[in-house]
C-alpha cells in the first residue's frame, strides 16, 4: 500500500493533518483524531504520493 492510501484510509477513519514538514527528500506528516486522540506519524519518500495527498487535502477543502 502506498502512503498515500494509508492517510486517505486514516482520513475516513477521522485523523486529521495537523503539520508536515520536509526534510531532504521526505516529507512527514502529523495526523491526529481528535475524537478519539489517536496521532500518527508518516514519512512519505515518494513526490507522487505527497503531491497525491496534497490534491486530496485541497480538494476536500473545496468541499
């Protein structure tokens, strides 16, 4: 499974991204639920897969 798929899977379980950042060549992303106040962390290596998540974000923004 890419780690785009594993935050889309997270986001319909409820976990938010509350701050990434990028060091080098791989972004982190922080995500928490807030009803249930789980976190995780993913490092994503893969430009597509962060570009991915980045569109996904936005579009659900637009929403």
């Amino acid at each position: 499974m890419s780690d785009f798929n594993k935050i889309k899977n997270l986001y319909e379980d409820g976990y938010r991204c509350i701050y990434h950042d990028c060091v080098d060549t791989t972004h982190t992303v922080y995500l928490k639920n807030f009803n249930t106040e789980g976190s995780e962390v993913i490092e994503i290596k893969d430009e597509k897969d962060f570009s991915d998540f980045q569109n996904y974000i936005g579009g659900l923004r637009m929403s």
